[in-house]
C-alpha cells in the first residue's frame, strides 16, 4: 500500500495535458523544467519505503490492516497525534519545508474532512459515501494530491455568476446518470505537476447565485479535457545546482487548472451544488484546522532552516559575536521556537472530535496570523545579515572551472570560517532561499497561501475564547459601582 519513488514517477506518465513555454509537455519526469523536483517528491516515497523508517513513517490501518502512510492515519489520541507530526516533520526536513504542497497537505485536507464525516452525513449519504471511499481509495493507492479551492482572480468586486465569462469560475455545465459536467478555470495547483489527482472545490464564501460553481470533487491529473497551465518553470532556469541548489530541486510548480467539459462521476463528487455546504466540509469538520496544521509543521522545519542558514552567514563573515548580531540572531532564535511552541501547544490543548483527536483551533489560527507577518520579516534578516554577500557572487559554477578566475575568486571570497569555495556555495544557498525568483515566490506563498490576513485573522478572531475574556472584565466591573463609591466618600467626607 506504501509506494516508492520509481513508482511515483512511473504514475505520473499518465498522458496529463501540461501547457509549458507555448508547447505540450509530454513527460514531465524527463522535461528540464520539471524532473529534479519530481524526482525530489519521489524521494519522499523512497523514504517511506527504507526499513529503518517504517515505524516511523507509516501505520496499520485499522479496516483493512495493511501498512499506510501516516498521512493518512486519524489520530484518535494525543499521543498519536504527535507520533504523526514526527513523521510529517521528519518528512519536510528532505526539502528543508520548500515543497509548500507536499503529499501530506492535501491527505490532511481528505483525513480532516473524513474525521467529519457525519457532516456529510447530513448532508447527503451518497456523498458521504463517495467521501468515504475516496478517503480509503487516496490512502490505499498512496496517492500524492493537490488541490485547486479558490476562483481566478478576475473581478473581485463581483460574485462568480456576475464575472463577464459564465464560466470563468470552474462549474456545472451539465448532470445526468452519469455525474457532472465541469467547464471553466480553479487556482492554484501548486505541485500539481507532481500530484496524481486533485480535489477541486471552494473555501472562498460563495454568494447566492453561485450554485453551480459549489461543488466538491477529486479527480485524476490526466481526465478527459483537463489542461494544466503552468507558471515559469524556476527549475528550467536553474543552470544546475551548485549555483541553485533550492530552485533546481524543490520547484514544486503552481498551474491554473482549466477544465473544458470534464466528466466528474458520482462516485467522485463529496459536494454538489450547494453553497452552504462548501464551507461546511472545512468549517465544520476539522479538514481546515488539519489541513493548516500540517502547513505549520513544515513551516517551523522551514523556519529551523533559516535559522541555520542566518547562523552560518554571521559565522561565515566573523560577526557572530558582535553584540547587535547576537540581538538578531537572538531574537531570530525565539520567532523560530515560537513557531515551534506554537505546534506544541496546538496539539497540548487539542480535543476529542467525535472518535478523533485534532489540534486546538484557535491555535492554530493564532499561528497563522503571527507566521504572515514573521516570514517576510525573517527573509529580511537573512538580506540585513548577509548585506551584499549574496550580490557579489561568481557569475556560474563554470568560474571555478579556469583557474585564472578560480584564483581571483580565492582571493576576494575570504572568510575566516571556510575556504572561497564553501563561502560562495552557502551565499548561493542564502539567495536562492530568500532573493532568487523561487526565494521570492515562497515569500509570497508563506504570506497568502493561507488567505489574506484580513481572512486569518478573522478565523482568529472567530474562534477566541472572548467569553472568558469578558468574564473577567465582568467580574471585576461587578466588584464595585458607582452607588458604593460615592457612599464611601460621603462617609469618608463625615468621618473627617
């Protein structure tokens, strides 16, 4: 039931309709602009496999008592909770927390809303069913998904039925026997190139009049008329990986995914039309809570990453005992174990969702709004750290090729730590992280990936215990009253 990564990559050459630079990508796992990443997804699944990490990397399932991936695993405790955050963390150490999309994000999404499921339940028992076995389907297969669950931008001041195109927005076309017709456009398939199937729904509010875009399904990468539209491939124009040694390898992709006429059968469809219900199936479940929990997992790997990387520039450039470095790296070092102690309080304060153990909501959302904010700010202490070392770098590893430029380059990339060598490899890591165009997506990707801030920090404000707050300024205000004070001065005033 666990798979390898040959075996991933051999699923991916399956037919799929990838637009790239005006031409169709026949095989992605050969393509320059997309091999070293998938063969870095595909390492994921040898991890898996090696025997020293099984215990670690999978379960038993409880139905079917085969070995699983922990991605798909339902906690029913804390202490499995965390046994599968270990291996979802252990797992974004392979891509220091740069795959944003890996195969744990969207199991999580799938897991969460199956740990759910008397939702659609109520909903309606067919769909539920098509859940149901789709969870088992996903997690028995081993399969890597995505998902595409917001519309294209296009005019915002509008709802998806009044855009200038009735099928900008992905929706239903047609419904018979068979199930549903889809026509139109859903963003972002991040690592949909490496993904064997995508759920596509929506967590943006939907306003009346939206119905045929409510919908909830998964289907495989290569259907019948679905077209993938990438970005600019950050791997193409990595020239190899000494000089981009995070954009050569970890380039997960993002595509705009276009569907023209795609047949969704009924067995695949978890939501059909209806506009409460698209928010219910993360809302009121814990598919978004489980879903974004797995996201902070790999952003504190990410963060211990950065971390490092700011400790071996200062190390590298002999300032890190100078008193205002020690202040950045200081503090550097408390927003990362922040990040971290965040984790472990969601899980500490986490409940009992029905059969299920899932982390404290609230938490959760409390470390999203504090993490849009800090990852900018931390990529600006990596540029304040290394000034213009990332700059005033080598053209190409071919410089160190000619041993007249090698020598030049030996003399004037000093440090006191290492040789020439080491220092320009750690300043290409350091610009390819923060100021490359794939170190400056993933700035983007970590602010909004999650929705604006106004969005977080509404499920923030949302699900605070504001109760128990005011209780407490009630209590004190009922401690006293006006009546009671101006006796006690007419009293004092008598007494004197």
């Amino acid at each position: 039931m666990i798979k390898n990564g040959e075996q991933h990559l051999a699923s991916l050459r399956d037919g799929r309709v990838i637009y790239l630079n005006g031409e169709v990508v026949d095989d992605a796992t050969t393509h320059p602009a997309f091999r070293n990443s998938l063969r870095s997804a595909a390492a994921l699944y040898d991890f898996q496999c090696a025997a020293e990490n099984r215990e670690l990397m999978t379960f038993t399932t409880p139905d079917t008592d085969e070995t699983a991936n922990r991605i798909w695993e339902l906690p029913t405790s804390y202490d499995q909770l965390v046994a599968r955050r270990q291996a979802l963390e252990t797992w974004s150490g392979l891509h220091a927390g740069f795959i944003g999309r890996s195969p744990d994000h969207v199991a999580s999404c799938i897991a969460g809303m199956y740990m759910g499921i008397d939702v659609f339940e109520d909903h309606d028992p067919a769909r539920a069913a098509a859940l149901r076995d789709y969870y088992r389907y996903a997690r028995d297969n081993d399969l890597y998904l995505t998902y595409v669950i917001i519309n294209p931008q296009a005019d915002r001041s509008k709802a998806a039925h009044e855009q200038a195109s009735e099928f900008l927005t992905a929706g239903v076309v047609d419904q018979d026997g068979e199930g549903l017709t889809i026509r139109g456009a859903k963003m972002l398939a991040s690592a949909g190139i490496m993904a064997n199937e995508v759920l596509v729904t929506c967590i943006q509010p939907l306003r009346p009049g939206d119905e045929k875009y409510a919908v909830s399904f998964a289907i495989p990468m290569n259907s019948k008329g679905l077209r993938i539209l990438s970005r600019k491939s950050y791997e193409q124009q990595a020239r190899n990986v000494f000089d981009s040694p995070l954009a050569s390898r970890f380039d997960e992709n993002d595509a705009v995914l276009y569907f023209d006429d795609v047949k969704v059968p009924w067995d695949r469809m978890f939501v059909n039309q209806d506009i409460e219900m698209c928010q219910k199936q993360f809302h009121a479940t814990p598919a978004h809570i489980h879903q974004n929990y797995q996201a902070q997992i790999r952003l504190m790997v990410k963060m211990r990453f950065l971390a490092g990387l700011a400790r071996r520039i200062t190390d590298t450039n002999g300032i890190t005992n100078f008193p205002q470095v020690k202040e950045i790296l200081g503090t550097l070092a408390a927003e990362t174990d922040m990040v971290a102690a965040l984790v472990s309080a969601m899980e500490a304060k986490g409940r009992q969702h029905g059969d299920y153990f899932v982390v404290d909501r609230h938490t959760l959302y409390t470390a999203q709004v504090l993490t849009q904010q800090l990852y900018p700010k931390v990529v600006n202490t990596l540029r304040e750290l290394s000034g213009g070392g990332m700059i005033m770098l080598p053209s190409a590893v071919e410089d160190f090729g000619n041993p007249e430029i090698a020598e030049l380059i030996g003399r004037t990339q000093q440090s006191p730590a290492c040789d020439s060598e080491e220092r320009v490899k750690l300043f290409r890591l350091a610009w390819d992280a923060v100021g490359s165009e794939f170190g400056s997506r993933h700035t983007q990707y970590e602010m909004f990936y999650a929705g604006a801030t106004f969005v977080t920090k509404n499920h923030s404000f949302n699900t605070y215990d504001w109760e128990g707050c005011l209780s407490m300024v009630d209590s004190m205000l009922d401690s006293y009253s006006l009546e009671q004070e101006l006796e006690r001065v007419r009293r004092d005033s008598r007494v004197a």
